[in-house]
C-alpha cells in the first residue's frame, strides 16, 4: 500500500462523520491486512503519522503547520522578532492563535497500537518493537502539544467507533493536567522499552529521542506545579508538591543522552561554529530533525529573513526581525550585561563603521543575528535609516526610495530603514539563513534546511533546570557551562546561578527557535513581561559632514499585551458545540 493511498484514506475518514466529537469513523475502506502485512505498509502508515507530528518549525506560525508567508510566528509575540511590514505589527496574540486539537490524528495513531499487534507475526520481533515504540513516541508527542496549549484534555487511547458506540458514550471528558502528563511519561517510557538505539532512518526516532521528549515535557510538568496554579476544578494545574516529581523524571531523562550526543564543536572559531550547527546534517547535536528536500517538501525561510539587498527576484525580504530587547539579553564577552555605548540624543557616541559598537558582543550573538554593518555572504549589511547633514542641528533626511541620494550618499543604505520590504528593528537574522543560497534561489518555497526540532544543547538547559530546582546545583553548573563555553560565553560561578539566570540562558540560546513562547507561559511570566510592552529598534544614522554614525534606541510596533488567561489557550468553539462535556478554560 503506497502512501498516495494512504494519504486519501486519511482525508476520507476525516470527512465522513461531521459530528464526530474526538474520533472518526473506523478504518474500512482498505483492511488492515493490506496494510499491516507488509513492511512497505506498515512504513506508509509510519510516513503519515510522522507527517502529523505537530513539529513547530519553519512553516508554522499562529494560523498552525505549514502555513503561507507572512503570518506571525511564536517569536512575533515575545519580542524575539517583529514583522517588517506595517500592517500586520499590530495583532495582538488571543486564545484563537497557534491551536492544535489534534484528535484525527490521535485515532489514526491508536488505532495502529490497537491492531497492528495481531500481525507481528509477519515480521521480526525487534522491527514490530521498533514500530509500536515509534507510535507510543508519536501519541505522546501529539498529547504533549496539546497539553501546553489547552491543560488538561481527554485522554483517549482506543479507537473510538460509531455506530457500535452511541453518541452520549463518545463525549469524553477533560482529564486533568496532571493525568494527561503521566499518561505521556507512561507512553514514552513504553517507547523507551520497544525502541532500539538507533533509528531505522533519518528523521525517525530512538529511545534516546523519547528520551529527550521525556526531558522537555516533563519539565514543563514540573513548571505548571511550581509556578501554576489549580483552577477549573483542577482540570488545570498540577499541584505544587508534585513538582519536585516531574524536575527529577525530567533530570533523569536528561542525563541518558550523556555520551550519546554531544555539542557541536567542528569549528575553533566559536562565531563560525554557533551558525554552522543549524545548517550541518552531520551535526552530533541533533537528536530529532525534520528534513527538507527540494522539491518534494520546502520552506521559504530564507526568502523571507534575507536582508533587503541580497533579496532575489520575487522581492521579499527582511519579514522577521529580532528586536533590540532580545539583543540587549545576551552577555559581552566579559560575561558583563551587554551594554551599548549609544549615547544620547543630545550627545551620541560616534562610530567610524558601524559595527565598531558590537566589538565586545559574544560570538553566539553574532551567529544568531546580523547586526548592521557586520558581513553576511561576503557583503557589508548597509542598514542605516537616514542622513543628517550635521548633528544635532543639521536636516535629517529619511526616505523609502533606495535610490535616494544625499551628495551621492544613499540615505537607507543597501537594506533600509524605511522601505516596506526592510528591518524595523536595524538587525536581521542569521541563525538557520543559509548563506551560501545563490540569489537566484532566494524564492518562496525553495529553502531546504532542515528544522532541529531537538538539540543536545536544550537537553543541558532542561537539565540544569530540573538540576537547579531539586536543589543539585554543581550539575547544573556543569550542563548550563557546557552551553555557554561553545557559545563564547564566560562562564557562570555557583554563586552566580539562579533560576531567572537559567532562564535567561535558555533564551538566548534557544531564540528563533520556536521555544521562547511555551517557556514564558510554562514560567508564567508572559503576562508580566510582556504588559503593555513595546518593543525597541536600533537605529543607525550616517551623519555626512563628520563621516561618522551614530545609534538611537527607537520604540516600534504596536503596544503588547500578554493577559494571564493566555497561559492556556481556548478550547476551540466547533469541539465545545460537538461534546457538551468539554468545559471552556477560564476567561473565554
């Protein structure tokens, strides 16, 4: 059975019950010993549950999975970046944005760990294992998408049929949050038993990735309990004593992935080695990857980050850029708070070349950013957002013309500012672009770097963590170092280490990559940092009778709110319509 079919199956038996409320219909249309009979079926079964994986990558953004351009991603609402174009920075995040009731494809799911056991026979005991361990991976990584967004959900773990079951039968239920992580530790636990330590091919799984799911979920687990609280008759929260519980089964899970994965460190100079990571296959970084192949599957990242003047020929450019906020996290190399020396309005600090204010940032900054004036595909990135004839009492020209001159000095520069199609912010980013791209290639839909959708690098900062929180603090010294010495940071003493500094770290390593927003809410500090916040830029002025720059720190964008009803999201209204047994979380 080929994964054409397959893939109409599924579409199918989404459609033939509409008023299903968790599950559809049961799998007749071809029988399953067409299907799991044979290796090549079992496989094509295998190829569509991983295509449901809700991986939060390139191609998603607050509308879900693999979604067009200019929509805003996770990173848009936590001030990691902001979207050039005026009209779309306004939108404010509500409980409708970035869901996933994701029941279709826990049926097809339970479905296999419900049937294809009758069949194990026609196969080897170690790839039947392999197989079920894959599906138990795959449900708990379904249920824990869930779970971060909604709380407690109902827990289903057989198919559910009608007309053999009634329709009051098939109204399940919320469980609580709590049942709904244990269920997902039983279920990788269970796959950690039946998978082997090597995958049976690139972008599958091994029980060292459920292992590093484990380590991710349960330490959100241990977040809700220490920082949440219990609400809707403690369908929300896990209790705070649990909390110790779920950092230790994180810790542990964390700890066996030692010696089996390691940091990447092919390069001596640290700048190079940080931006190379995201784009080396062979990386021994990466634990669970999503690949990209042109043509049969892309994205259209580098399209939309690359700075204005190496744009190609569609002419996007420069959609998503990182804010001066997220900039100012990140440490100098002395491991002091990175300070700009900017100056005033009244007296600016001037620069002969502009990244002559970046001389002390880490390089992991760098590899993450391009900052104005630093070099990218062997050309000097020419932000600037205008001219003054002199300062401060000169004529200040601004434009959105590139081709406007002031005594043959363009007054944006090569990339802006100013241009509907250039940075916001003054910076651009560098993580994940791929710089030897030809601009020909510079296309909607014609990027193929692949998504990391798990490093080794966040398993040390979930473990430092869940380290720091059972109170083993030279372990986490010892993970979170790791991470800040391959960045070029300096690293921390005892003395130094707290939890805001742990988390501090995880976003600055971790920025860009989809993790900031679940973070922020899972430490339910979202609504605190981002209240009525408004976002800065950095602005580079080229003042003409001196030859110099100068930088001004510029607010942008809209006001941001986070409210605290936000740390769960709304239960969509059409499934609230179908069960009346689902309860609506609090404020919707």
């Amino acid at each position: 059975m080929n994964l054409k079919k397959i893939t109409i199956l599924s579409f199918l038996l989404t459609g033939l019950w509409a008023c299903n409320d968790l599950d559809v219909p049961s799998i007749n249309i071809i029988q399953d010993q067409d299907v799991f009979r044979s290796e090549s079926g079992v496989t094509s079964y295998m190829v569509r549950l991983y295509e449901d994986l809700p991986v939060e990558d390139f191609n998603f953004n607050e509308e879900g999975f693999n979604k067009p351009l200019n929509s805003l991603s996770p990173g848009n609402y936590t001030g990691e970046t902001l979207l050039c174009m005026a009209d779309m920075i306004w939108n404010n995040l509500d409980g409708d944005k970035f869901q996933d009731w994701r029941y279709n494809s826990v049926r097809n799911v339970n479905y296999f760990i419900g049937n294809f056991p009758e069949y194990t026979d026609h196969f080897s005991q170690d790839l039947s294992d392999t197989w079920l361990g894959e599906a138990y991976f795959i449900r708990a990584y379904y249920y824990f998408a869930m779970v971060k967004r909604y709380g407690g959900v109902p827990i289903i773990r057989t198919v559910q049929n009608y007309p053999e079951q009634g329709i009051e039968e098939l109204k399940v239920p919320r469980n609580t949050e709590k049942e709904v992580y244990d269920f997902i530790a039983e279920d990788l636990d269970e796959a950690i038993r039946l998978l082997p330590e090597h995958s049976l091919a690139s972008g599958r799984v091994n029980k060292y990735v459920a292992y590093a799911l484990k380590s991710r979920a349960m330490l959100y687990a241990g977040s809700i309990a220490q920082y949440g609280k219990m609400q809707l008759n403690n369908i929300l929260g896990i209790p705070a004593a649990d909390a110790s519980y779920y950092y230790k089964l994180s810790y542990e899970a964390s700890k066996m992935l030692e010696g089996t994965y390691s940091l990447y460190s092919k390069y001596a100079d640290k700048f190079e080695n940080y931006w190379r990571l995201f784009l080396d296959g062979d990386s021994p970084e990466n634990i669970f990857v999503k690949y990209y192949k042109y043509p049969e599957k892309t994205h259209t990242f580098d399209c939309l980050h690359i700075p204005y003047q190496m744009r190609g020929s569609q002419g996007y450019s420069s959609r998503f850029n990182p804010t001066l906020d997220l900039v100012e996290m990140f440490d100098d190399i002395d491991g002091n708070p990175l300070t700009l020396e900017i100056g005033t309005d009244q007296n600016p600090v001037r620069y002969q070349n502009r990244m002559d204010l970046f001389m002390k940032v880490e390089p992991r900054l760098r590899a993450s950013v391009i900052l104005p004036g630093d070099e990218f595909k062997g050309e000097e990135i020419d932000v600037q957002k205008g001219v003054y004839v002199s300062y401060p009492s000169g004529e200040l020209l601004t434009s959105a013309d590139f081709n406007a001159l002031y005594e043959g000095k363009s007054i944006i520069g090569k990339s802006g500012m100013g241009n509907n199609e250039t940075t916001v912010t003054g910076f651009h980013t560098r993580k994940y672009q791929n710089p030897d791209a030809d601009k020909s290639l510079v296309l909607e839909n014609r990027s193929e770097q692949s998504w990391i959708d798990i490093r080794y690098a966040e398993i040390l900062l979930n473990r430092a963590e869940a380290a720091f929180e059972l109170g083993e603090v030279k372990d986490a010294l010892q993970a979170i170092n790791q991470v800040r010495e391959r960045a070029g940071a300096k690293l921390y003493t005892a003395d130094q280490l707290t939890a805001k500094v742990i988390q501090k770290e995880r976003r600055m390593e971790l920025a860009f990559e989809n993790q900031t927003f679940w973070d922020l809410r899972r430490w339910r500090v979202a609504d605190m940092e981002i209240n009525n916040r408004q976002f800065t830029a950095l602005c580079p002025y080229y003042i003409y009778d001196e030859d110099k720059y100068i930088f001004k720190r510029e607010y942008v964008g809209p006001q941001y709110t986070f409210d605290v009803k936000l740390n769960y999201a709304k239960i969509p209204s059409g499934e609230i319509s179908k069960n009346d047994k689902l309860e609506q979380n609090p404020g919707y």
